[in-house]
C-alpha cells in the first residue's frame, strides 16, 4: 500500500513481516542511500542491543569475515555499509547502512542495487554461526571495541556530564540509559545468549527501510519485498510516547573529577514533540536561547559576562527535554547558573530582539533547507516525525516557522521546568 501525496519527501509502502518502506526519488543523487531501522524499547537488554549490530559487520554466513566481506563490496563497485545504534525518545534502535552506485550510471551493471539489497538482508538476518551461537572471537572482540567506545565518552568531560545529567534527571525512567549500553554489563554478555537475544529480537522487531535516489519507487518496493520475504514472529509492540514528567524540586547534583574547566549542565522538561502545535516555537526558543553565536547564552554568559569558554543550548525532541551547558572557573559557579536561568525567564516574559528573533529564523530556515540534500539527516528526522505519529514536511514546516510570533515563544518557554542542575568539577 503506498501514500499518494506528490508533495511528500516519501513514498511509502507497507511490506511483509512488519516492514516499512520509505522511498525518496531524487534525481541529484548519483549513489543510492538506504537505511534499515530495527526497532525496540530502550529496556535491559540495551547493551546486548548495542553489541549485536557491531558483530554482525563482522561477517555472514556466505562471507564470513571481514575481508570476504571487502572483497565482495569491491565487486558491487566499492559500495560501502554500516551499522551503529541510536536512542529515539524511550525506544532504541540498530541502524544497518548501504551506500551504493546507482547502476543507471554504469553501463553493464544489471542488478546492483539488487545486490546491494540481499547484501544488507545477510548482513542483518544472515549472521555467522558457530555451534549455535555468535562466534566467540567475533564477540570477544567487539566487546573490547565497545568498552573503548564507552570509555571514550567518559574522556569526553563535556558529553560525561550532559549524560551524568540525564542519568540524574531520568531516573527510573527508560531514557537514563545510554543508547551504547553499560560498561557494567559487558563482561558477562557470552556469545550464546547474545545469539538467542538476536534471534528474538531480530525476528519480532519492527523494520523501518529508507530508500534514496534516482530509482522508481514500485522497482524498490519488488525488489525490497524480494530481497527481505522471509518469515518473521508476530511483531512485538514498542511502548508508547513518552509520559510527561510533573518536576519538583530542582535537583542539585555535585560530582567532583580531575578537570581543566568545570561543566555547568541545566537539565529542563517541556514535553512538547514534533508535530505538537507549540514545536516550531519551541525550536525558535532554543534558537533564540543558545543555538548559535548570536544567542542569549552565548552573549550574556560568554561575551558579556566572560563567565564561560562555552555556552550553549539544545532540544532533546524525542523525549521533552532541553538542555544548557556552559564551561566554566568553578568558582562562577553560582553567577553562571544565575544568568543562565534569567536568559529563559526573559524569553518567558516576551524579552526577544528583533535582531535576536530576526536571526534566529533566518538560522532555522536555512537549516530547514539544508536538510533536503542532507539525506542521512533527512531519513533520520522523518524516523522521528513517524514514530511519533507526524509526517515530515519541510514546506510546511517553513511556513509554520515564518507565522511563530514572539508570544508564542514567551508561551513556550513559560512552560518549560527546571528539572536538574549538574556541576562537575575538580
């Protein structure tokens, strides 16, 4: 079944065994771009969930290495493939990616994209087994790798404390979790039961398949329904959206750590999503309070006040959060954390420029438009829009953007509460 809007960025189509599929026909690509998206809730099994796309990469059963692998990418004219894990609101998700010529531009390569397609499905559905389960040394490895990666997060001292933040802001709640997993958790994952939590998961999880190029979208729906018919479990539910988070008393969290700069992390809910009516204020407000150079943030705390090296805010959509984060002397602690809040209490009370209001959309505009040649960025912000029941339409989003008044944002940022503040410090 397909979706016959001729302004929509996709065609969509309804496959067997619980699969979606998303096609975008643009004649600028060269390559075809496709994205599987397989779907669950962000539970326990989050690490497990994390490890199996960075085992599978490692080989198939017809290619059962990475170098069987290279060899055969080679021969389907250098295409390239990946995977990685990302976390959508309390739902996570492994990513398997496909990056392909498109055969209409080499003469005598009949059915590439063909092959590229049943390359992805054993890259996903056709692992290596050994004695029933992963391979050992596959999985050792990857292990190691995705301990390294963790780790590497912790270094970060600014993305360690953006996570040390939601951990204390979410917990008891799904999202505490990190899309990666656990450091703690890794050690006692053994290759069998990693291989019977893939063959549950993979098996009754929804699938998402996003198709970019110069292509005909009913050729991609025959080839994708050839390529992936196969029998699959009843499909498990996801969870639904998110619940609205009532906040209390502001949290204070003080964590101390060998750090140059001390890291001021404002933890805030607002519960507002894409598609809500108050979405494109609430993007114009984060514009506004610490998107770019121009921002509140950065002139008041950074400029103005020389209080921070870096001042910044961001919109956690999938989720309701927002975020301010400054890098800071610990000893301005308390005179960071009061302008920063007074930057959101003056949009709050319609305190917005027009030099501020003037750039903040020209800003958000010209990403807007940006995002229509940025493909894997357009594939992942339509995830988001469908997931939470919307559909994508930057047209129409410009045009809501253009109408935002300046009451709508104070409305907006009224809303939003303080939920938790986090310092890090030495």
């Amino acid at each position: 079944m397909t979706e016959n809007n001729q302004s929509a960025l996709f065609e969509r189509f309804e496959l067997d065994g619980s699969m979606s599929l998303s096609v975008n026909s643009n004649r600028k690509l060269k390559n075809i771009i496709v994205k599987m998206f397989v779907l669950a809730d962000l539970d326990e099994s989050y690490t497990s969930r994390s490890l199996v796309p960075m085992v599978l990469r490692r080989g198939t059963t017809r290619l059962p290495d990475m170098q069987a692998l290279r060899r055969y990418r080679e021969s389907l004219y250098g295409c390239t493939l990946g995977s990685s894990t990302i976390k959508v609101g309390e739902w996570q998700a492994a990513v398997f990616s496909l990056d392909i010529v498109n055969e209409a531009f080499l003469p005598g390569a009949e059915s590439l994209f063909e092959k590229g397609l049943e390359l992805l499905r054993e890259l996903i559905f056709d692992p290596l087994v050994e004695d029933g389960a992963f391979s050992a040394d596959y999985v050792a490895r990857e292990k190691d790798l995705l301990a390294t990666n963790i780790r590497s997060h912790i270094d970060n001292k600014d993305e360690y404390a953006v996570l040390r933040c939601t951990e204390e802001m979410c917990a008891g709640e799904p999202y505490r979790r990190h899309e990666m997993g656990s450091l703690d958790e890794i050690d006692g994952i053994e290759p069998g039961a990693l291989m019977d939590f893939y063959r549950d998961w993979s098996s009754s999880s929804p699938l998402a398949l996003y198709v970019c190029g110069d292509v005909d979208p009913e050729q991609v729906r025959e080839m994708a329904a050839a390529a992936f018919s196969f029998e699959r479990s009843e499909p498990k539910s996801l969870s639904a959206l998110p619940a609205a988070v009532e906040v209390g008393q502001v949290r204070e969290v003080r964590e101390q750590f060998e750090v140059n700069q001390a890291k001021l992390v404002l933890g805030f809910r607002h519960g507002i999503c894409p598609g809500d009516d108050a979405y494109e204020a609430l993007l114009l407000l984060n514009t506004i309070l610490g998107g770019f150079s121009h921002s509140k943030l950065f002139q008041n705390v950074r400029e103005k006040a020389s209080l921070a090296y870096s001042a910044r805010s961001w919109v956690e959509r999938t989720k309701g959060l927002l975020y301010m984060s400054c890098g800071i002397a610990t000893e301005n602690y308390e005179q960071a954390l009061e302008i920063s809040l007074a930057q959101l209490d003056a949009i709050s009370e319609g305190e917005i420029s027009d030099g501020e209001f003037d750039a903040s959309l020209k800003t958000i505009l010209n990403q807007n438009r940006m995002l229509e040649d940025n493909f894997p960025a357009l594939v992942a912000s339509d995830f988001i829009w469908r997931l939470h029941g919307g559909e994508l339409d930057l047209a129409g989003l410009r045009e809501r953007l253009e109408r935002v008044s300046r009451d709508e944002i104070a409305a907006a940022a009224a809303t939003i509460r303080h939920d938790t503040t986090y310092f890090l410090h030495s």
